[in-house]
C-alpha cells in the first residue's frame, strides 16, 4: 500500500488504498464503502447510522443471495439477521434495528485505517456525542465527489468485493488459484473442484482501481462505464499475437499478470498493433502485479502461481517474456501522447 500511494497521495489514491489493501476479515467495508458514495451524490454533510443502515443493509443482504460467506468468522449475529430477512423471518424494519444495533460496531472506526494507521485525508469524523449516531462527512470526501474517477469507485468497490467473497466460497487450494480471463465477455472467472466455471466481475471494474483510473500507456484519465468517450480497453501488455512461443516458454499470455486497461484511443488507432511497447513499461507492470500480491485474494494468489513466489522470480519471468517477445517484434512502442506516471 505504501508503494501504492509513494508518489501519490491524491484523494482518489486514498480512496482506492482502503478498498484495494488492508484486512479482509469480513466484506463490512466493501457495503459501507458503497453506502457513502450513494448517500453523498446527495452532497449530504452528516449522515445518521440510521440513514446508513438501509443501504448498508441491502449491499450485505444482496451479496448473501449469491455468496453465503462474508466474512472469517464461523458466526455472526448481524450475517445471521440478515439471512432471516432474504428467507422472509423478518421483515425491513426489523432488520434495520438489528443493522443500527449491530452492523456497524467495527466498520465505522475501521474504514479509515490501512496498514495500521489512518489516512491522511480522513472522509468523515465520527460523532456518536449525546446519544446521537452520526458521521460527519468532511470537505475532502466532497471534493473527491467532483473527480473525474468518482464514477469509476462503486464499480471497482463491486468488483473488490466479488473477488474476495469468490475466493471465501470456493474455498480452492491458493496453490491452485487461478482466475482466468474470457475476453469475449470481458470477465474474470474461475472453476470450482467440479470444473464448473463460476464468472467473477468484470475485467475493466476488477483492474482500474490498481492502475489509479490511468491508462497504462499514456495516464490519461480512463472510465469503465459503457458509454464514455473515456472508455478503456482490455489490453495484453505483451501481444498476444506471440502466445505459443510464451506458452513453450511456460507462460501464459492471456494471465492477469499481462493484462492491463488501455484508453480507447490507444487500440482505436492501428500504431500499436501487435508491437511490443517500450521496456520502460515493463517496470510499470511489474509494479502493478505487486499492488494486486499486496491486496490478497484473489489475483494476488493468481499472478504468484503465474509468474513466481518471490519479487526475483518474477521480475527475472517477466525480463524473459519481455525478451522472448521483443525477439518476435523488434520494433518497439510508445504512445503519441503520455503524461507522467505514478507507478
């Protein structure tokens, strides 16, 4: 995470260090973190535990219809309430007294913290004075509402999400772990014991949030909604063009490790092609696998089988790809315009 924010301390690096790193001990904060960005789209200023409890609830509940783990511990008083209320026991009143009482007893003091410290820009203060359960949403956490990448955080909230219940519910061998990529259907998915295949989330929602919301080339601002003339696109970092010479050399071209988010006017043009971009990209991507091993479960266990157990290991595996692709290309790439990067 340190390394994630080094030469970064936006908002938005913040923001993304919270959903990205840290314990996963229960999925809370991914359903508190959605709750926030749909409160504040109101430029709401203080927001009641009892006004957070609806949607804090429905996150949870949703996400318990597909995936019945959501967090570490064999039990949970307000897991087992929400459960009641998706088989029909209770009904929505009394489940949002269980979620005032019970939902939000850690989350509300653990959000904010990352490898055992704060974020220096915190997003809300905590007023619990005179009986009265509230946070305060701070100046910073407004200012991130204008940001271009605002529109990106609930998707990549989602898609954090889906990766670490996925992970929980399978429960799969991490020395077996992979999560492959269909690129017809742009998604992340894996096969269970039974070889079934179980679809994650979307490619694009699962990746920006490592690559700050930037094109991997050029840094521009990049979107993952349809529709945006910022759109991004799935990009195999070395071509997949070359994909039987990498695979005889035990590497396969369609891992996560060789994937990143290109804006559309990188591949909208044929200047890249099946090029091989410039070896100054190459310590990029190293640095973008290590945020992915940094933030567990489950590309992190994905890109270790992939590409080595060690930093070593995988910078050497990463050198012989690039090589062994280089020596099919030769001709080498760079994007017409590129701003400076932060990883």
């Amino acid at each position: 995470m340190t390394e994630f924010q080094i030469n970064d301390p936006s908002l938005e690096s913040q923001w993304r260090a919270l959903i990205l790193f840290g314990k996963n001990s229960a999925t809370y904060k991914f359903a508190f973190a959605k709750s926030l960005l749909e409160l504040i789209e109101n430029e709401t200023t203080s927001i009641s535990i009892e006004e957070l409890a609806k949607p804090f609830s429905r996150n949870i509940t949703e996400h318990l219809k597909i995936s019945d783990k959501q967090g570490n511990s064999s039990s949970s008083k307000f897991l087992n309430f929400c459960r009641d209320y998706n088989k029909g026991i209770i009904n929505q009143n009394q489940l949002l007294i269980q979620t005032e009482k019970l939902g939000f007893v850690n989350v509300v003091d653990a959000f904010q913290n990352v490898n055992g410290g704060q974020i220096p820009n915190l997003f809300y203060e905590k007023d619990y004075s005179n009986g009265n359960k509230r946070i305060v949403i701070t100046d910073d956490l407004l200012k991130l509402k204008e940001s271009f990448h605002f529109q990106n955080f609930e998707n990549e909230t989602e898609a954090r999400w889906k990766l670490v219940e996925t992970a929980w519910n399978l429960k799969i061998n991490p020395n077996l772990l992979e999560v492959k990529y269909d690129a017809i259907s742009s998604l992340f998915f894996l096969e269970n014991e039974f070889m079934k295949r179980v679809d994650i989330t979307s490619v694009r929602d699962s990746l920006n949030g490592y690559q700050k919301g930037k094109c991997f080339y050029s840094f521009l601002d990049i979107s993952i909604i349809q529709g945006s003339s910022d759109i991004c696109h799935v990009d195999h970092f070395l071509p997949h063009v070359n994909k039987q010479t990498h695979y005889k050399n035990g590497a396969n071209i369609n891992g996560v490790w060789n994937l990143v988010l290109a804006h559309s006017s990188m591949n909208s043009t044929k200047e890249k092609g099946a090029k091989v971009p410039h070896r100054k990209y190459l310590q990029r991507l190293f640095n973008r696998n290590e945020f992915y091993i940094s933030s567990k479960h489950p590309l992190a266990e994905t890109i270790i089988n992939q590409t080595g157990k060690t930093k070593e290991i995988r910078r050497d595996f990463l050198e012989k790809q690039y090589n062994l692709a280089l020596e099919q290309s030769i001709i080498t790439w760079t994007p017409s315009e590129e701003r400076k990067g932060t990883f």
